[in-house]
C-alpha cells in the first residue's frame, strides 16, 4: 500500500489521503486493488488509530467544559441535525498536533468503487469519530472547525454531498471549475487538481515563468471564494527537478501538495 501525504510547508503534514474500496460491506485500503488485504481497512488503519489519538490528546478532567458539536443520525447514518453538546476537558477539543492542538486534520477519502453505495459506507465508518465529536460540521449555513476534517474525493458524488444542509464532511473542489459548478468554502474547504492540468508538460528546468502565473492565477481564483488550494501529481523524478518543482508550487501559494518523500519534503521547511 502506498501512503500519500500532503504536506504544507508552514505546519507541516497536515493531511492524509485513503483510497477505499467496498467490498462485502467492508471499506479495504490500498491504491490499487492488488494491493488491498484483510487486514487493510479503513477502519483498522485510519479510524480506530485517529480516535485512539484523539482520546489521548482529550483526557477526562473536571477543570474546562468545552462546546463540540456532532452530527445527529436518525436511520442508517442519514443526517438529521446538528446538536451542540458540552463535554468535560483539560482543554477545549485538541486536534492530533501537540505543538498546534487547533490544527485541523484534512482525511481525505478517495473513492474508488461506486459512488454512492461506497460513500454511504464512508459515513457510516466515520461513526465512532462523530460519535465523540471530533469531526468538522457545517450546519445553519456555518461551518465549525473540529479535530478531523473530512473531504471526499475520487467517486465521492459530489452533488448528492453539497446538497445536504446537515453534514460532517465535504467534497474535493474541482479546482478548475469552482465558478462554473458554485463551489464554495462551506462545501469545499480545499479545492485541488492534477498540476499538469494547469501548466501541462513540466520541462527538465522545472516550472517556466508563464506556467507559474497560471498556477497563481488559479490560487488566486480558489482563494477569492475561501477556499484552498491542493496540487498532485507533481513530477517525481529527478530528484533535483522533484524538488525544485516542489519549491515553486509552495512559491506560488498552494496550501497543500501530494507527496510521497517524507524525508526529502521535510528539509523543505523544516517540517513535514
């Protein structure tokens, strides 16, 4: 299985992406599906680790009542309502940073199989996060910051998803086309897209001047409507082209970008 991070340069990995594929009701983990195991599943390898964290970082105590909100279910995790709950805290609800406790985790959810029948899995499986109230929810038009951010992506269907007025996760903006479809913040947080779909080919010297100011001019669109801004498929080889190319997409202010290097992207800033 091939593990994908985002990285941003300023906080460092913020954001792990899933690849899932339902079969027999049960949600495998893998890119490609001669990777996929028993073993492998969105629950053993995402969620159950994520709450167990999440519990950790939110020990019991009797000194701070902090406010959280959780999406309320009424049959077969259909959506009904927002409630607002208060909980007993050392602090008001820490995300998975130590160093940051309000930074956001960004789970992104690439589905791979049907839409519709593998994203109702993917709502179901997020129970035991929403069941504590860890996750970001958009309710009344307001969208509230929680532990764990969740985006769908691949075969999410995203129309079905920013309809909901009531909801505990959110769709991957297209990115070059968040005019066209009204995307807004409140349905996507952070809108992405292939880079070679907004420069085309990468040459051996990296990004050229002019595939730079489409890159901004393309961050600049996604950041007038709130949103944010995720590039992958960046170019991975040569390791000196690889990096470079790294550097001037951050230059050109996208928040967030795919990597695979842990290690080469943490020398970037100091940080991965």
């Amino acid at each position: 299985m091939r593990a994908r991070v985002c990285a941003a340069i300023a906080v460092g990995a913020i954001s792990v992406e899933a690849d899932v594929w339902l079969y027999n009701s049960t949600l495998f983990v893998g890119h490609h599906t001669s990777s996929l195991s028993g073993n492998r599943t969105f629950a053993s390898l995402y969620i159950d680790p994520l709450v167990a964290l999440l519990e950790k970082q939110n020990p019991s105590s009797p000194f701070v009542k902090a406010t959280y909100r959780k999406l309320v279910t009424c049959w077969k995790y259909i959506p009904c309502h927002i409630e607002e709950l208060t909980r007993t805290s050392s602090q008001p609800i820490s995300g998975v940073f130590d160093a940051s406790a309000g930074q956001t985790l960004y789970l992104w959810v690439d589905v791979k199989t049907g839409a519709n029948e593998t994203w109702a899995a993917v709502k179901t499986a997020l129970e035991p996060l929403r069941e504590k109230g860890y996750l970001t929810t958009f309710s009344g038009g307001v969208m509230q910051r929680g532990a764990v951010t969740v985006i769908g992506t691949g075969n999410t269907p995203l129309d079905r998803v920013i309809e909901e007025a009531e909801r505990d996760y959110f769709v991957d903006g297209p990115l070059l086309a968040l005019e066209e479809r009204r995307i807004t913040k409140e349905m996507s947080p952070i809108a992405s897209c292939d880079l070679p779909a907004v420069v085309g080919q990468v040459g051996p010297n990296g990004l050229s001047a002019a595939q730079m100011r489409s890159i901004r001019n393309v961050v600049k669109s996604a950041n007038e409507r709130g949103i944010k801004t995720r590039l992958w498929d960046l170019p991975g080889w040569p390791i000196g082209k690889r990096n470079k190319v790294w550097q001037q997409v951050v230059d050109a202010g996208v928040y967030l970008l795919n990597v695979d290097d842990l290690e080469a992207a943490k020398s970037m800033g100091g940080t991965a």
